[in-house]
C-alpha cells in the first residue's frame, strides 16, 4: 500500500499533496513548469504573444499512474497523459524532447552494439569565440559549414557521430555556441590514426577559417565501476536542451531578459539542432525528427497493464509553484 504524504495547512483548509513529494524523479515538472511561466509571460508583452497562452497551458494537468501490481513499497509514479504546448522556446517541451531523444537512443544501442562489437566512443566539444546575439544565426551557419569540413577530413577518423547545439547567455548578453557530438570510432583509431587535443584544435581551427585558437575537448569514454553503460554520461550531455531555462529569464532584469528571449527566439527559428551520421544514421536517424511523443519516456507501464493501474492528477498551482494532487 502507498502511503501519501501530507501537508500541514491551517485550519478548516484540505492538506495539499505535491507532486514532488511522492516521486523524486518528477520534481523536475515544478521547476521547468515555473521556468514556463516566466517565459510565458515575458512573451506576452512582446511581438511573440501567441506563445504565451500555448506555454501558460502547457502541462497544466499531469496524469500520472501507480503500478499496483509492482512490489510492495515499491510503486512508482509513471506519467499517463499530459497536453504539451511544442511552443518555441518552452522549457517543459525542451525537457521532454531531450528525454525521449534519450530513451530512443538507448533503445537502439544494444543494435548498434551488437552489429559493430568493437567499436569505442569519444566525446567531442567544439567552441567558437562568444558572438553578439544579433549575430547567433550568422556563427552557427558558420559553424555547420566547418563541421562539415571537418568530416569530410581524413583525420576526422570517426565512423559515426552524433551532434548537438547548446547555446549559454553570457553575462554581457553575449552568446556562447558551441557543439556537442559523440563519435564511434573504430579500434583501429586508436593505434593508427589517433589525434590528440592539440590536434582536434587545429583541426577545427582549420575548419572554420579564423585566425584564433579555438578551445576544444576530447575525451575517450572508458568503463567505469558501477557504470553499466559508459557513454552514458557521454549520450546525456549531447541529447540535452539547446538552452537552459535559467539562461532565458534568470538575468534578473526584465527587460534585458525579454530582449534577450525574443531576438533568442528570431535567431534560432526552425535550425536544426541535432544532426546524426556514418553508422549512427542506419540506428539513430530519428532523433533528428521531432517526437511525436512527449509522454513516454521508455519506462512506462506497457499497454497492456492498463487494468493493473490507478490513476492520479495533478494540477500546476502558480501560487505555490508546485503541481498538488487532484481529490
């Protein structure tokens, strides 16, 4: 049995049951849905106000599911249904992608690894210098034009890849691009064409065309104690959000901070910002096409299983920034 717990609350009022305290994992929905309406509403006094509304409902309703048939003490909350919004520049439906980019991923790598037994990892960042923000469109094209050099270089060395954008707003409202990618790598990489950091560098150096030392890091994904899956860490840094929510409206000034979120907005307009190739294509082509499942995160309760669970809602309370269970 499930015992749910309770809120102190003054007299003559209902205790309240959040969300996160009944599941660890599921917090997350109380911060990205508070980040969501910040956003929501900094798009409201702006040329992008049809957002507002879209993300101001997004999640609004979460419901969630007990597996009555796990063990005792044991069940856990599995999101069943909830409306996402898909809104340019939500941070709810940015989360949600990135996991289930995730569970795709891992989904399909025992197929990868089992046609190619040998193959290793690298994780590869590559930097550019910070741009003005008005210029963010123009570096990143700048950017894909030199990784697809880079590629196309015989010391490039990579039989696959995965790649991601990631964007930070630096303090001056500058932006930071930079690029995120997974590389398979053949295990001959390793005794007859390894390229080390320095010349990774030069590499991309060469590749972009500029006159300055980019900064670039490699690293080899090893095993590690405990760890199941060593590219773990390496899969979760590159299939995550572009931007981080805190990035967005967390400056603490709200004009700067809607400025800064709406020419954000104009400048990364339909790019792409996942890009699969070599053999990772045959196995990971979809993650570059937009889930057409923002629920189901590779761990709910199978279809089948639907008269062995019980149903519970909750509701986002703006007030209390949290999401409260439905009676």
């Amino acid at each position: 049995m499930t015992i749910l717990p309770q809120i102190s609350t003054p007299e003559h009022q209902e205790p309240s049951v959040f969300l996160s305290d009944l599941s660890d994992r599921d917090k997350k929905f109380d911060y990205f849905r508070t980040a969501a309406d910040a956003i929501a509403a900094l798009f409201a006094e702006s040329e992008y106000e049809s957002y507002c509304q879209r993300i101001s409902d997004c999640a609004f309703l979460l419901d969630f599911a007990f597996d009555l048939e796990g063990p005792a003490g044991q069940q856990k909350l599995k999101l069943r249904g909830a409306r996402f919004c898909r809104a340019p520049r939500c941070p709810i439906c940015q989360w949600r992608r990135a996991l289930m980019w995730r569970a795709k991923f891992f989904r399909l790598l025992p197929c990868l690894l089992l046609d190619n037994p040998k193959i290793r990892f690298l994780f590869l960042t590559l930097t550019v210098r910070n741009c003005p923000l008005q210029d963010l469109r123009t570096t990143i094209s700048q950017m894909n034009a030199a990784w697809h050099r880079l590629i196309k270089r015989k010391d490039f060395g990579a039989v696959g890849f995965i790649k991601s954008l990631e964007i930070t707003r630096k303090p001056d409202g500058c932006c930071h691009p930079h690029f995120h990618s997974l590389l398979v790598v053949p295990p001959s990489y390793f005794s007859h064409r390894y390229v080390n950091q320095r010349e990774w560098a030069q590499l991309w150096k060469e590749s972009l065309r500029i006159d300055y030392d980019p900064r670039i890091d490699i690293r080899i994904i090893r095993s590690k104690p405990n760890c199941d899956n060593p590219i773990f860490a390496g899969i979760l840094e590159t299939l995550k959000y572009s931007v981080k929510p805190g990035d967005l409206v967390g400056f603490g000034n709200r004009e700067q901070d809607k400025f800064w979120l709406c020419e954000f907005t104009k400048q990364i307009y339909k790019l792409k910002l996942i890009n699969t190739g070599g053999i990772f294509k045959k196995y990971l082509q979809e993650l570059e096409e937009e889930p057409e499942d923002l629920i189901h995160s590779g761990d709910i309760c199978d279809a089948d299983m639907q008269d062995s669970v019980m149903h519970i809602y909750f509701k986002w309370e703006p007030r209390l920034k949290k999401y409260v269970l439905q009676t």
